[in-house]
C-alpha cells in the first residue's frame, strides 16, 4: 500500500488557527493520532476525567453484581463463592476488563507446572494458586498461528513476560486475554503485529468526542477570565511608544490604571490624536454567555453517544424530555452491559472456571453453571405486582385441569422457593414427606381393601361381604341448580347517608345493600364452587377507603356505585371457570344504589363514596329470575 502524506496549508491554518497555537484544542495534553503508545494512552486516560468514566463505568457494570451458581448445593456453591474471593477474581475481573478498555489486558493462572510447559488438565482442591493481571504491555509474542486450517489460529504461540529475573516464556494456556476490538485488523494491516492482535481499544474510539467535550469546557473556562476586561484607549499610542522616554511614561501611566484590576486583565490600544473626543478612554467589555450550556452538553452528549453509555449514567444528570423518567435508557444500558458479559467477560472466566471449579470443590462438577446476576434490583411493589400476575395465571392454569395435580403442586412450590417469596419455604417443606407435601394419595393397606379386591367402603353404607348398597357419592357433590352468589354491604347506612347528600331521594334501603358475586343461569353444582377467600374469621371482605370508584348506570335503570376489588373478581373467575355462567362481557363488582334517578342528575359531577366498604360472608342461594320485583326502595 502507498503512503499518505499530511501537507499542511499554512495560509489557511494561519487565518482559522487550526495546527497552531490559536487552536484551543493543541492545549490537550494527549496525542490525537490513532495509533496510540502506552504512553500517550496514560496521558489521555489520567489527564480527562470524561475519559476515564467512559473507560471505568462497562467494567464497574459487568462485576456490579456478579453471577449466581446452579446445579450446586448451597455448601458447593459457597466453596466456589470463597474461592473467587481468596483469588479476588471480582476485583481482578473488573482491573482486567479496563484495561481491555485501555487497549488489552491478561489474566496469568498460577497452574502446576512450568509456566513454558501446557497447563494441566485438571487441578486438585486449591490447584489454582492465584490470578494475577497484566497489561498488553508486559506481554510480547514472536509470533501467531497464522493457519485458519489449525487450532488457536490468530494466537500466540508462545508469550515472553520480562520479569526482574528476566525474559521467561508463558504458554498461552496458562494466559487469558481480554483483547479490545480486533475487527480493525480483519479490514485492514495494522501498523504492528502486537496492535492486530490486541485490537483497537475503546479509548481509541472516543478519544476525539471526548477532546472536543474537553476542548469546549476548557476554552468556556478561559473565557470567565475575560468576563470582565478592562480596556485603556490612548491618544496617538504608536507615536508615544516609538521612543523610549514615551514608553516608560506610558508604563508608569498603564502601572496607575490597572493597580487596582491586575496588569495582565487589560487591554490597551491607540485612541487617535483626541481631536473628536476625549483624549484617554477607559471602559469596560462585557461577555454574553448565553446558550454556552447547551453547546457544552452538546458535546458532552455526543461523547456519550459515541461511547454508547447514556447520559443520564454518564454524565450523571436527570432524563430529558416529557414524561421522561430514564428507564427506557437504564433497560438499554443493562441490555448492553449483559451483551459485554456474555460475549466478552464470559467467555475469559470459562477459562478460568475450568480450573476454579476444582480447585474450590477438589473435583470437577459437570452440572455446575452460572448466570450473571440482573443489573436492576426490584422495588418492592413491582416484587409484589410480579407475584399477584404470576398467581394469577397459576389460578388460570388450575382451573384448566391440564396436568396432574400433583405435578401442578411441585410446579407451584418450585416457583415459590425460586423466587423466595417465602422465607424458609423451602427447608419446611423438606421435612414433610412427598405424599403429603405434593397431595399424592398412597395406595390403600390390604386391610383397606375389600375381598373383592375394591377399596374398602364406608361401613355405614356397605352390605356384608363388602358390597355396597348405595353407589358412593362424592362429600363435595350436590344437585346442580342456577346459582346467585353474594355479599351483603354491612355499613349499608354509611353509603345511603352519603346518597341522601347527592340528591339521591329514593334508594334501595341499606339492610338490602349488596355486592353480586356471581349470577349464573347455567345450574352448576354449589360444592363446585369451593369457598370464598377472606382472611377474616367470619369470612367478611373489607375494601379498603379510597382507589378506583365510579357512579355508573347499568340496566334496568340502576344508578351503581362501582369499585376495583381484586379479590372479588379473582372468585368470580373462579366460579365461572367451574362451569357457572355469567350473562355480560365482563364482571364489574358493584352496589345498586337506587332505580330511580332524580331527574337530569349529572353523575359525572359527583364525586363517588371513598369510605370503607364492609362486606359480610359469600351467601349462596338459587337463581331467583324475578328479583326485580322484590326490590323495595325508600
């Protein structure tokens, strides 16, 4: 390939200040040409403190919060737990991957053996005796398996370490590199062979956002130097400086002025003759920094957009923009930090896991695998609204009687013990033996049995010789019949005083106040039903004050109070789902008020009853098709 040649206009640098002196961005104390040394890339890492968040923050994310251990008893896992720690494989993980960020980093595994020979296969309990990390930089090779035919090509086939002893030789099995980008090379040649290898680092790939963003603030900066500049106009300036006794009048004149203000603060230039105005002017100039914010964040912003970290995390300011509250950027964030884990940290502690497994436990472990824990922790409603959705559906899947129940029971307790709603769950459970823990039914004893090789019946309702007389039915079975289920209001007087207030002159009386569970016109068995949910003794069901309500008109005239009740609509579900009916679309829990409405009442104006509702047992009852006409109202 040619060479590129840089020729330089001097005219044009000389009249923008670009190359020179004038340009504000010569002052960086980094080198801005791609090919960086290992010296210009300290130089630019400890000279910007932008830089160096862009380098520290992926790394700090992808060890944050580290990684759980399956297919391990709690006793294999804390030994592996505490070997990472006496390896400090956290810490050295976290040092490795920034100065893969830096241009190249390695782990060196302390094996049996010579360093230059292959490293074992296996390793004994406490077989791997540290991990210590290395840059790029300590590391040479002479030369790669260059054959894409054979194993290990584009590796090394023999690194050299200097060392205070000397040069010695690592065999790359007893190395794990944590490489920067290497598709640069795939492109193009790259001016070494060591920077093919190692790759194009990310401080590379921001380097000229993060000195224009460094640039601009340090030349806003100098600026305020300059927010308020002195100005002296003298008359016929040149013509006094031209000889030396004007020069030191006009010396001891500018040491008067600018005494008070400082001598390196001002500006001095030639007035004229005086002939037009006063002869000597001394005034001020002030500077307008207006919109100077939004270009600094501008360049900040791009900066943030070329390292790929958003702005909210690394300039650590609030989200912008309507409605914003910066989980859209935190879930993109964590999809990116868990995309480095697996394709780049993982893939290097898979080489050491080989060796970290034995050396914890003393034997390889087959099963044993591991998952980076989730960035993001749970606040306790979202922890909450997550276990009602999944009962929810778990309610559902019951009630398709799809799998065995036994089988749905251990699905049920493993969902509990894994997502620990339960403390202690799991080790109660364990003491119970499996029949009783997963609702399986044993067989029956042979002195269970019948001579007829039947199960053996009730004696009450079996003949000599065990035959029964009566065929057996179910405790829970009953004869099927259309079914009304509901809920009596129990401070009914509460909610008609408040109806009274809105103008409602005619109400159902209070003592008929009521919540509708289910209405079923198919008959369906009352037994079938099972029973109501409610964690008062008495079987009531409180709504708590306040959440959704609304005043509605439904059918037949009715002016509603309706409200949200999880609760009752989780029963009503229930019901339906054991084979009852429901006559509308949807189920909405509700109190009837009254049928009659006062004329041209605007319900949207009033503001609905918030109080608590208190409501009495479920009371089952036959479907009564004519109910309208037993509704009294006062």
């Amino acid at each position: 390939m040619g060479t590129v040649t840089n020729i330089l206009d001097s005219l044009r640098n000389a009249l923008t200040g670009q190359g020179t002196s004038r340009d504000p961005r010569t002052a960086s104390a980094y080198c801005a040409t791609r090919a960086l040394t290992q010296h210009e890339i300290h130089a630019a890492y400890s000279g910007s403190g932008l830089l160096k968040k862009i380098i520290q923050i992926p790394p700090l994310d992808m060890v944050r919060e580290w990684r759980d251990w399956s297919g391990l008893d709690d006793d294999q896992a804390a030994l592996i737990w505490d070997e990472e720690k006496r390896l400090g494989l956290r810490e050295k993980a976290k040092l490795a991957e920034t100065l893969r960020g830096l241009g190249g980093g390695a782990f060196i595994l302390g094996l049996p053996g010579q360093p230059a020979t292959p490293a074992p296969k296996a390793v004994a309990k406490g077989g791997l005796a540290y991990i210590n990390v290395v840059s790029r930089w300590h590391l040479t090779f002479d030369a790669l398996q260059d054959d894409a035919r054979l194993p290990g090509y584009g590796e090394p086939q023999m690194w050299r370490m200097q060392t205070a002893t000397g040069q010695q030789l690592i065999h790359p099995s007893r190395v794990v590199t944590f490489r920067a980008d290497t598709s640069g090379s795939l492109i193009a040649s790259m001016a070494s062979q060591d920077d093919a290898y190692w790759g194009e680092s990310r401080l590379e790939q921001v380097l000229e956002a993060v000195k224009d963003s460094d640039t601009a603030r340090a030349s806003f900066a100098a600026l305020l130097h300059k927010a308020r500049l002195t100005r002296i106009g003298i008359p016929n300036l040149s013509d006094i400086v031209s000889t030396s006794d004007g020069e030191s009048r006009i010396g001891a004149r500018l040491g008067m002025i600018a005494l008070a203000e400082s001598m390196y603060n001002a500006a001095v230039y030639d007035s004229g003759n005086g002939a037009d105005g006063p002869a000597e002017k001394i005034d001020d100039v002030a500077y307008n920094f207006a919109g100077a914010k939004d270009v600094l964040n501008a360049f900040a912003e791009f900066a943030a957009a070329i390292s790929d970290i958003p702005a909210t995390r690394l300039l650590g300011r609030a989200p912008e923009g309507m409605n914003s509250s910066g989980d859209s950027q935190q879930k993109d964030w964590s999809k990116k930090v868990r995309a480095m884990q697996t394709l780049e940290l993982g893939p290097c502690l898979d080489r050491v896991d080989a060796y970290l497994v034995p050396s914890a436990l003393g034997r390889a472990e087959p099963n044993a695998s591991y998952a980076f824990a989730p960035l993001d922790v749970e606040t306790d409603k979202e922890r909450a609204d997550r276990f009602a959705k999944q009962m929810e559906a778990a309610e559902k899947l019951a009630g398709l009687n799809a799998m065995p129940e036994q089988a749905f029971n251990r699905g049920i307790q493993s969902l509990m013990i894994s997502e620990g709603y339960l403390p202690e769950l799991e080790a109660a459970l364990s003491d119970i033996p499996d029949d009783e823990r997963y609702g399986i039914v044993a067989d029956p004893s042979p002195e269970d049995m019948n001579p007829d090789g039947t199960k053996g019946g009730d004696p009450a309702i079996s003949a000599p010789g065990g035959t029964s007389t009566t065929p057996p039915v179910a405790a829970n079975d009953a004869s099927p019949r259309p079914l009304y289920v509901h809920r009596k209001l129990l401070n009914g007087g509460e909610l008609i005083d408040w109806a009274k207030a809105q103008g409602f002159d005619v109400t159902v009386p209070a003592d008929q106040l009521h919540v509708t569970v289910l209405y079923s016109r198919a008959a369906v068995d009352p037994m079938a039903m099972g029973e109501g949910w409610s964690s008062d003794p008495d079987g009531g069901l409180v709504i708590k004050a306040g959440g959704p309500r609304a005043l509605e008109r439904f059918g037949e005239g009715a002016v509603v109070l309706q409200f949200a009740s999880w609760s009752l609509q989780s029963r009503h579900d229930e019901m339906v789902r054991a084979g009852a009916s429901h006559d509308y679309p949807e189920y909405l829990p509700h109190v009837t008020l009254t049928y009659q409405a006062p004329e041209g009442i605007d319900l949207e104006a009033i503001k609905p009853f918030s109080g608590e509702l208190r409501f009495g047992p479920e009371v089952f009852e036959p479907l009564d098709l004519d109910w309208k006409s037993k509704i009294t109202e006062e």
